[in-house]
C-alpha cells in the first residue's frame, strides 16, 4: 500500500498546473540574472505580437462583449499595453543598475549597494473587464524584471483568453511565459500554487481568497481590487464641463472600469444642472453612435446591475434612465442610469456598481463630502473637480485612496510614470513603471570588505578605551 507521502507525490505530478509551474521554475533556475537586452527582446517581442494582433484582438473583445468598440479596445487596451513596453524598454537599464549605498565611518573601509534580484516565477490573475491591458501590463513589468510569468485567464472573456494564449504560447518558450485558461475552479487551483509572487486584478470578495490561497504558500501578493471610487464636484468648476469629463470616464466600457466613477459627491443645488447636463453630453457621444458603446459583458452581470436598480427605485430613490441608447437585455444593451435621492443602504450606495449606474449624493459643503467619504472603505480612484488649490491640497492629505485625478478621471492609470495601486479593501501592493519593476524584484543588498579588516578592533577581547572612543562618536 503506498504511503500518504508517496500518494501526494503522485498526485501533484498528475497535476498539469504545478507541472507547468515546474517547467517555468526550472527556466527561470538555469538563468536566474537575465541580462538587460535579453529582457529588451523579449519585450520587443511582445510588442510585435501585439502589434501583428490588434485586429484579431479588437474582434474577439467585441465578440465577447457583444459589443466593444474598436476605438474602446485600442484607447483602453492596446495602446496602454503598447505604451507601457515602450516605457519599460526605454528605461529598464537603468532601473536594473545597483544603487550605491552610504557606509557609515564606524564601519569602514566597505562599501554597500543594493542589486535588484528577479524573484522568480510570477503569477498573474487576469480579469475579464480588460483582459489584454490586464495581462500585457504585469506581464511586462514581471519580464522587465527578470522573471517568468505564468497567467490565468478568464473564462468570461473565451474568444479573448483564447487568442491571448495562442500568441503568447506560439511566441514565448513554455519555460518563460506560460498560459492557463479554464473556470473558476481552475483559478482556485491556480492561487494556491506556491508562485514568488501572485497578482491579483479583481473583486475585493474574490481578492479576499486569493491571499488567503497564497499565505499557505506565504507568497507575497499584489492585489487590485477596486471600491467606490468617488468624484466630487466642487462649487467653483463648471456643472456642465464637469459632467462631460465624467460622461467620458463613466460611459467607457460602459462602466465596468475598476476606476470609473462610481459615485457623484456635488453641493445640492447643483444636482439637477449635473443631471441635465450628463444627459445631454452622453447623448452628443452616443445617440446615433451606439456601435460606440458597449454591452454588459453577460447576463449575470446584467441583471446583478437591474436588481439594484429596482432595490433603490423600492427604497425611493429617483432614477433618470438616459434613453440615447436603446435597451435590449438579451444583447447585454444597457443604457446610463443616473440615481438621484439616494440612501447610504441602498446596494448601489453600498457595493462597487461596475455597469452604467451613478448615484448622486448632494453635499452642504466640502468637509461633509470628506467625512461620507471616509466612512466608506478606502477607494482604488478619487476624483476632484475644483480650481483653487488649497482645497486641492485638503481632499488630497484629508483622504485615502489608490489614486487622484484632479479636474479629470481615470487618465492617472495611462501615465506610465506613475505606479498603480490599492489601499485597504481597494488592493495592496502596486505595479507600472519603476514601481513594477521594484514589485517584481528582490532589493538585496550587499555589504562588502577588502582585504584590510577594521572590525578587528572591536572583536573580544574587548578593549575599554577603543570602544569609548566609539561610543563618544557614534552613540550621540
């Protein structure tokens, strides 16, 4: 009979997951420094394929969506990605060189510096709001780094994880860059895998399992997960340009951002102007245009987006359906909904929406607006829209939140300077740029000696007058 050890063993090896793992671990112990052109050609290469791919890629987003619209797809998707391997190119030499460190005078001769180590095999869970920029994105900054990358998929998104895993399988060796498709349980088994490190883009719920998956392992963990991102709406900016630069950043994707604007913070004399206003500028972009808008990405979504609409309408909250775009909920159409009157325990004022809803919550004056938002959870995204400065500079050190946007939305996640990141129940840990470069990598520092050894005159047995003299210069 075999024993419990021998039957794990064999179980584990039926399991093609781990299998794949042991392949990329296997890569990445044969060549644990990679130099930096060797990174430079493999995100050259990814770039090729995106490249070479756009068109596939924008036909099977909009297959999967029902509807998404090119210019979405290239402004949301690609071009980011593109971007972000460019930037990753041109700087990657330098963010690779040691940093040197300062040596204190009782510890010389020496000197110190800090390398950045790849720490080896990176898992990537990948969501279906984005599925290209949200795989391409850590994808790089895990090569840029130095390591392997194994992702998974999502399965709501198929025609997309599809050919997402048929370019990087045809182009990447399965020891650098590996795929997982398959359904929740397969992403279930993909968390607990004992990777280096594991990011996760996706619900706050969901995001709850993921660490809890990788503490088995203690695999550090980057996670991004969303919330209520709030705007507020000053009373020195313009109602009108205000409610367009939202539209913009609402109506994209058709809300399912996980840094779209989620809720509309205004003085309460302004809401009716900020209604009127919405409507008119989401029917400028899209009545007559609708192959511009998308569709809930499934049925499930969908009516999780109804429900809530029906559960505010019960507890009397006012809705203004904006009708530019005709409603057909077998095809996933589901227009704007602006939702005025709202109450704090109405699930929309109370869960993150991810589809075209906006509440509107009126305010008395800007710290009434700071104190509802931080009674909420920490958001991923805030946005404020006012000119003067030191009303700026209060929002920004009196909240929390991943990101700022002042007088604009969601346009701070395209700037590949700048990193991109959670805080409390909205993720943990950030990536983009140096500062996925440093996610990805092991700062080790190094302290090194030469052939003269001035410790020696403080090794046993101690001397009383020579560590005096210390203590006189160095404890004070």
């Amino acid at each position: 009979m075999a024993t419990p050890a021998a039957q794990m063993s064999s179980a584990t090896e039926l399991n093609p997951l781990l299998d794949q793992l042991r392949v990329l671990q296997n890569g990445f112990q044969k060549q644990p420094m990679p130099k930096a052109l060797e990174r430079i050609e493999w995100l050259a290469k990814l770039k090729q394929v995106l490249l070479s791919a756009q068109d596939q890629l924008i036909a099977a987003l909009n297959e999967d969506f029902g509807n998404r619209a090119a210019a979405e797809t290239m402004l949301g998707e690609i071009m980011p990605s593109i971007q972000g391997i460019n930037y990753a190119m041109k700087h990657l030499k330098r963010w690779m060189k040691p940093s040197k460190r300062h040596v204190g005078l009782q510890l010389q001769p020496a000197k110190a510096k800090v390398i950045y180590q790849p720490v080896g095999v990176i898992g990537i869970i990948v969501p279906w709001n984005y599925p290209v920029y949200l795989a391409i994105g850590p994808l790089t900054t895990a090569l840029a780094a130095g390591n392997r990358a194994y992702l998974k998929l999502s399965e709501y998104t198929p025609k997309t994880s599809a050919l997402l895993a048929e370019l990087l399988t045809n182009n990447f060796p399965n020891d650098l860059v590996a795929v997982a498709t398959g359904d929740a349980q397969v992403g279930i088994s993909f968390s607990k895998l004992p990777f280096d490190h594991l990011l996760f883009t996706g619900s706050t719920q969901v995001g709850h399992a993921v660490m809890a998956a990788a503490a088995q392992n203690l695999t550090p963990v980057t996670l991004e997960l969303g919330g209520k991102s709030p705007v507020i709406i000053d009373q020195d900016f313009p109602i009108a340009e205000a409610a367009e630069r939202i539209c913009f950043g609402k109506a994209f994707n058709a809300g399912q951002t996980c840094v779209a604007p989620d809720y509309i913070l205004l003085p309460k004399s302004q809401e009716n102007d900020f209604i009127n206003a919405f409507k008119a500028h989401f029917s400028k972009m899209y009545s007559g245009n609708q192959q511009h808008y998308s569709c809930i990405i499934n049925e499930r979504q969908h009516q999780r987006l109804q429900d809530w609409l029906a559960d505010a309408t019960k507890q009397g909250a006012t809705v203004h359906k904006v009708e530019s775009v005709v409603e057909d909920a077998n095809k996933g159409h589901m227009t704007m909904h602006l939702v005025a009157n709202t109450k704090p325990g109405m699930k929309l004022r109370q869960q993150e929406i991810f589809g075209p809803i906006l509440p509107i919550v009126g305010y008395k004056n800007l710290d009434e607006a700071i104190e509802l938002i931080n009674a909420g959870s920490r958001p991923l995204a805030l946005y404020y829209f006012g000119f003067d400065q030191q009303r700026q500079e209060k929002v920004l050190t009196h909240t929390h939140s991943g990101g700022v946007c002042i007088n604009d939305t969601m346009m701070h996640v395209a700037v590949d300077d700048l990193p991109f990141g959670g805080i409390g129940h909205s993720g943990m840990g950030q990536y983009h740029g140096h500062e996925g470069f440093l996610t990805f990598s092991k700062a080790k520092p190094v302290f090194s000696k030469g052939k003269f050894n001035g410790a020696k005159l403080v090794y046993p047995p101690y001397k009383q007058l020579i560590l005096k003299l210390l203590y006189r210069l160095f404890v004070r």
